[in-house]
C-alpha cells in the first residue's frame, strides 16, 4: 500500500518540472552555432545540416520576435522583446 501511496507523488513531482525552451534560449542556440562555426568546430560533410539548422532557428526566432513586436504594437506598448532581455 505505501508503494501505491508514492506513485502519485513521483508523478506530481514529474509534472511540476516540465522542461521549457524560451526565446532567449534559441536565441544563444543560435548564437553558439554561429561561433562554433566561425572556430571550426564543424567538419566540411556536417556544415551543410549545422548551417540549415542555425537558419530554421533564426527564422522561427525572427518570426516569433516580430510577432511579439506586432502585439506590443497593438496593446499600445513600445517594448520590443529584445529590449526586455
């Protein structure tokens, strides 16, 4: 009975913990790419996936930057999401 009684804990504590990717995040994605990259951390064979990953990620950033924009602009505030961080 004490076994049943602990199962539920473990789920709420594994629940209250959900892991979660911000903005700013993706942003340093980015950036650590970009100097990786300018080091030579990369192989000729793997710049090809390293570059279109480090693309998609600064697109989706840019995407989601400019909508945060549009919103502000709407809501009448004159922060922009990078001021903020």
């Amino acid at each position: 009975m004490s076994e049943e009684t602990q199962a539920p804990e473990v789920a709420t504590e594994s629940q209250a913990e959900v892991p979660a990717v911000t903005v700013n995040d993706l942003v340093n994605v980015y950036a650590i790419i970009d100097l990786a990259s300018k080091r030579g951390a990369f192989q000729a064979g793997e710049l090809s996936a390293v570059g279109n990953t480090a693309n998609r990620v600064k697109a989706f950033v840019d995407h989601v930057q400019a909508q945060s924009a549009a919103a502000a602009d709407e809501t009448g505030e004159t922060e922009t999401p990078e001021a903020a961080g």
